[in-house]
C-alpha cells in the first residue's frame, strides 16, 4: 500500500474589503454650460450656427448649409 504525501493547504486569503480604506462616495456634477438651446454661435471652421441640444459639454449645432456637427463648447463662441 503507497501512501500519499500530504500537501500544506494554502491559507484564505481575507476578504478584499478587510483590507480596503473606505472610500468616500461623491457625485461629480458637470458645471452648468454656458450656452443655451438657441443660442447663436460661431465656429471659426463651420462659420455660424444655433445650438439645438447640449449633452456634458457638447453642443449639437445647426450651421448653415443644412450642416449639424456636434462640437465641444469651448471650440466655439457666442454670437452677438
């Protein structure tokens, strides 16, 4: 009769959240754009144009010429 070797049993790791810091839950909340549905805009490749939707910081715009791009809001400025 052969005996078998006894392996060593590895040990349990503890559970991951004994060792973790608590982490703070926040809520990034994006700043108010500073443009508005409707706005009169100008975009110095696209020329001038009209905010139709804001999504974070883009802003889909109508520009002449049936032409609709969606466009970071610093890339363009306010019309006056």
């Amino acid at each position: 009769m052969v005996k078998s070797k006894l392996r060593a049993r590895p040990k349990k790791k503890p559970p991951a959240h004994d060792k973790a810091e608590p982490i703070e839950r926040t809520l990034t909340v994006a700043p108010a754009s500073p443009f508005s549905i409707g706005d009169a805009v100008h975009h110095s490749m696209f020329g001038d144009g009209k905010v139709e939707s804001i999504k974070e910081d883009k802003l889909t715009i109508a520009f002449d010429g049936n032409v609709r791009k969606v466009i970071r809001e610093d890339f363009v400025i306010h019309k006056k």
